[in-house]
C-alpha cells in the first residue's frame, strides 16, 4: 500500500488545527485537500477524487453531522470513509455520528500515531481515487420518470405535479411496501450545479423543521447522476390554491382556524433559523388526516434561506435575483440587498389572510406591467377588507392589515399571529361570508367570485424593482383605480 497513492480531505474551520494535520499527513506521504467549512468540503468532493475524509463536527452553516448525513444519502459517496475529528467527547455526540454513517470517531487534542493507523485501516481495502466528478446532471435528469428507482429504494409510479424547481411524483418505499411522495429537482433554473447545491441544503433545512404542520421529510440524496431528491410524506386532500379556486372566498371562523397552525409551523421554522420565502396558497396543502379531520400543511422549502451565519458561509441566493412569487413577497424583499427575517413570511401570510377572505389579491398583478405589483407592495396600502366583504370581522380585519405593515417591526411574529388567530378561531361565529362591502356607499367589492391564484413562482431582477418613495410614505390602493 503506496500512501501518495491515496488523497485525503482534511475538513476544519481552524485554519492553525486544518493545516497542522494536513502537513503531518503530507509528510507520511499522502495528497492532501482542505476545506474550511462544510460547503466547501461538498464541493470539493464533488469535483475532485477523495479516498477519505478527516471531518470537524462544530463548523459554521453546513455543520460535521449535516455534510455526513449529505454523503450518505448521496450513492456516489455512500462508502467514502468518514473519520470525524472533534472536540466533541460527549458519548451521545459518539452514537450520533456512528448511527448517520462515520467510519470511526477521533477526539481533540489527536494523538497522530493513533489517527494516522486509523486512517490505515479505512484504506487497506480501498481502492484509490475511487470518487470522481458526478456526470452531466442534465441528461441524468432527463432520464428520471415513471419506473425510475432512486437510492435502490424508492422507486417513481406516476407525476402528480411540477413547478419551476421540481416534479413530485406518488412513489413506492420497496423495502417498507409503503406509499410514499418524491421531488426530484428540475435544472430548468439558473447554473445546474447551484441548483443541485440550494436543493441540497433544502434537504438539511427540511429535516430540521418537526412540526406537525409542515409537510415531513423524510430521506434526501443526489443521484449518481448528480440529480438531487427529496421523499416526503404523502398527503391526502388539496392545496389551498384549489380550495380557493372552487369556493371562491372562506368564512372568518374558517380562515384563522386553517391559518393559525400553518403560522405555528412557520414560527418553528424561524427559530431554527430558516425562512420559508414563498408563502402562498399553492404552499399551503389541506390534508386529510387518518379521522377526516383537516390538517394544514406547508409544503415546499425548496427556496428557504438559512438566515445568519449560515447563509452567509454558503451563499446561495443568486446575485441579482430574488425568488418567490411577487403577487405575495414582502417590500423588504424587492430592496436590493435588503435584509429580511421571518416577518417576511408574516406578510406573505397577510397576502394570503386577505385573499382567503376577500377573494382577491391586495395588489393584482398585470401581466402587461409585471413590475407594478412591486411598487404597489413597496408603496401602497391595501384597501380595508370590510371595504370589500362587509362580513369579514373588525379584528380580523385589522390583524390582516398589520401583517401588511410596510415596515416589519411593526409586523407580529409568526407565533404571535398564530396565537392571536387562534384565539379568533375559538369565538368567532360560524357563518358563510358576505360579498357586500361594509359601507354600501364605498367602491370596491370585488367583481370575480372567484380568485387568480394560479401565479408562477419566477426570478425577478432586483434592478427593476421600484424604489420606495421618497419620506417613506404609502399611498392607499384603490381597486378601482
């Protein structure tokens, strides 16, 4: 066993540990790579031939235990050996690592004659550079359908939908004998390889989020091919956008008791850091639970930012771009460089609260003149709800309304706007909406029974977005301008 003939990986936000342990290694004659955080040791692996790889475990963003579950769920680098080389000496931090899949477990300060026969056990069966550049994601994408078998497990039976970024398909767990749904990733948007890199932090993020309101994740991997996948509970029912669709309009009672646990689920999301960016009824799904009971879910991370120091070390957004669905994304949102927390999905959700119980969007968009609905968001207020549908509860009304605050400090959180449409939910009466506006005498009730929802989620260019107002004012929308 020749060491040159080997290259190992050397993962380590030290600088001083990182480089110390490679040049010890060097001098033992192995090729050595480093990284200095978890996104960049994944790219280093996928484009270059690793024998192993010496892991930290407390990195900035993508920390020891996210990279080694992303390698295995990942065929290409199932059997790449994994050493993690740690501070950590607690024994469930031990049990964790083994149970995603180390090879062996090494505590700091290393012993190097210890670390250095480890490392030659882990490669005595091993043949070198056996890891290499994934192929074209393009054609293996093109390849995946009906009949398709992912991870030797899940095997695609028929497409129930797609959107810009992914298809779901209703599939099978062969080894559980149990019904299943998959989102494969379409590389229809932006540069492929950042593509496949956002959708597979997205599988991070989503397992991160346990919460009986959003959609459970339940495995995530990347294909040989280089194609990424996501298996998911399978759900029972409809999407909000098409209970809309076909009612037109929902009763108060109705709207703060669907609402309030999608909320709760936003509000555990935002405490792990993790904004969910694209909000809308399309996202919200009403499940059928194993009574017939309605369970909201919210689906579709697929475009949620890791806030913090996260999403600084991985840098994922596109530059110049913004994703979600204009019709529903806050003002801060379309501010270049614009910083943003959870309270911008509060006002996607005051978008929706104002949609489910008028039956219209604040501000329509116009596909003559798509950048209007920007500067309305940044602008404009929108018009009272019982200006539209007199029905709609004073409260309600005004609890909507503040979602839609230009300014976020002045929004609630998602927990507080949970709570407070909670406690609506439990007194408000139980009665069919009103189409008649508050004040007969005022403009405005809505001319559609039914609503638009149908709107594509698109990159927008933040160059073309409209600046606010000069002294920060807002002018009121009138629909019927």
């Amino acid at each position: 066993m020749q060491t040159s003939d080997y290259t190992l990986l050397v993962v380590d936000d030290n600088e001083e540990n990182r480089d110390l342990l490679s040049r010890r290694l060097q001098r033992k004659g192995f090729k050595t790579l480093v990284a200095e955080d978890g996104s960049r040791a994944l790219e280093v692996i996928d484009s270059q031939a690793v024998d192993l790889v010496l892991l930290d475990i407390m990195m900035p963003g993508l920390n020891g235990f996210d990279v080694l579950r992303i390698l295995r769920g990942q065929p290409q680098t199932t059997e790449l050996p994994v050493i993690m080389v740690t501070a950590k000496t607690q024994s469930e931090d031990v049990v964790e690592a083994l149970e995603l899949g180390a090879n062996d477990y090494v505590t700091k300060p290393i012993d190097f004659p210890i670390v250095l026969a480890r490392i030659m056990t882990q490669l005595r069966s091993r043949r070198p550079g056996t890891t290499a550049p994934a192929p074209s994601i393009e054609a293996a994408a093109a390849a995946i359908g009906p009949g398709t078998v992912l991870a030797d497990r899940y095997r695609l039976d028929r497409k129930l939908g797609a959107g810009n970024y992914g298809a779901v398909y209703l599939a099978q767990h062969l080894d559980l004998e149990k019904a299943i749904a998959v989102k494969v990733l379409q590389t229809t948007f932006g540069a492929e390889q950042e593509a496949v890199a956002r959708f597979r932090r997205e599988g991070v993020a989503a397992c991160r989020i346990k919460h009986p309101h959003a959609v459970a994740i339940l495995d995530f991997g990347i294909t040989p091919g280089g194609v990424a996948f996501l298996v998911m509970e399978l759900l029972e029912g409809r999407s909000l956008e098409d209970e809309l669709a076909n009612e037109g309009i929902l009763g108060a009672r109705r709207t703060a008791a669907l609402m309030a646990p999608v909320c709760e689920a936003l509000a555990e999301a935002h405490r792990a850091g993790i904004v969910h960016r694209d909000i809308k009824p399309a996202n919200i799904f009403l499940h059928r639970g194993a009574r017939g009971e309605e369970v909201p879910k919210v689906l579709d991370f697929g475009i949620a930012k890791l806030v913090g120091e996260a999403a600084l070390a991985q840098k994922l957004t596109l530059d110049g771009y913004i994703l979600g669905t204009p019709a529903y994304m806050a003002p801060e949102r379309f501010r270049a460089k614009g910083a943003y927390d959870g309270r911008a999905d509060v006002y996607s959700v005051g978008i929706v609260l104002y949609q489910m119980l008028t039956g219209r969007l604040p501000f329509p968009p116009t596909p003559d003149d798509p950048m209007a609905v920007m500067a309305q968001h940044l602008r404009m207020a929108p018009p009272p709800l019982r200006k539209l549908v007199g029905s709609v509860p004073a409260e309600l009304d005004a609890l909507t309304l503040r979602c839609l605050e230009k300014a976020a400090d002045r929004r609630p959180t998602a927990g507080e706007l949970a709570r407070e449409l909670a406690q609506l939910a439990d007194v408000l009466p139980d009665e069919p909406p009103v189409l008649e506006p508050a004040d007969p005498a005022s403009p405005g009730a809505p001319t559609l029974a039914r609503p638009v929802t149908a709107l594509r989620t698109e990159p927008v260019t933040l160059e073309d977005a409209a600046p606010p107002p000069e002294g920060g004012g807002t002018e009121r929308f009138d629909p019927e301008d």
